[in-house]
C-alpha cells in the first residue's frame, strides 16, 4: 500500500465495525423500546389482576347466588372471561394495527427487509389474549369455587 500511495498514511477500517458504528442510533432505539415494552407489560398485567380482583369482589354476590342456582364454576369462569374479552379485543386488535404500522414506517428505513410481519403480530395479539384469558382464569378460580354461604354472610 505504501508503493502505491508514497507520503500517504493509510488506515483500514472493518466493515463489521463501520456498520455496528452506522446502526448504532438503531440500536439505542431498540433497547429503549424493548424496555419501555416490558415496563408497559408489566404496568398493564398490575392493571389486569387489580381489575379482576375488583371486579369478582363486586360480582361476589352475583357469583354466589349463582351458584346457590346451581351454575357450575366453569360456568362462572367463562361468564367473567367473556366480559373481560369484550373489553380486551378492541384494545389489542387497536393495539396490535397501530403497532404493526409503527413497525412498517420504522422497517422501511432499512435496504432489507423480512418479508411480512403480520402473522408475527397476529401470534403476539393472539398470545396476550390467551394470556389475559388465564389471568382472568387464575384470578376467577378461587371465587368460583368457595363456599357460596362465605359471599352472601359477609354483606
């Protein structure tokens, strides 16, 4: 190099290095975002299992004459799922249509990329139903199934 370029002062520099240091922006965003992510996971599963341990304490009463009449726990359950999946549908299908345009404006920044990503968002939409589905479940089974006399005698 030295031959070709006399007097000069050559450096080399790596690729690997030159594209880490272009897209290193990129990746702070990213970090910040999957922490916000996790953060916001996390307030909104607090805000979950507070609702529904409020809700069943004020259907308590409903819940125990229920079953007094005879309803099966699963009937319950179900009844409790059905009312919290009415508000949550909305919310994630919202959710998840305002994210997967979010995330098209901000992959078409880059030269390539993957091809599609919806059923990427349909798995996750369908991962935090099922997962606010068990929470409700989860919080919903002890109510469902104590002892109906324990609900009406504490009024």
């Amino acid at each position: 190099a030295s031959e070709a370029f006399p007097g000069q002062t050559i450096e080399f520099e790596s690729l690997e290095q030159a594209m880490t240091e272009s897209y290193n922006s990129i990746r702070v965003f990213r970090n910040s975002t999957i922490v916000a992510s996790f953060v916001i996971f996390f307030i909104t599963l607090m805000g979950l299992i507070g609702y529904t341990n409020d809700e069943t304490q004020r259907r308590s009463k409903e819940i125990a004459i229920r079953k007094v009449n005879g309803a099966e726990a699963s009937t319950i359950i179900e009844m409790l799922a059905k009312d919290v999946l009415w508000m949550a549908l909305p919310a994630v299908l919202v959710g998840t249509l305002v994210s997967w345009y979010v995330g098209e404006l901000w992959m078409s920044q880059f030269a390539t990329t993957i091809d599609s990503t919806i059923p990427y968002f349909i798995m996750t939409a369908l991962v935090v139903l099922a997962l606010i589905v068990s929470i409700v479940v989860i919080k919903t089974w002890k109510i469902a199934n104590e002892n109906p006399v324990k609900s009406i005698k504490s009024e």
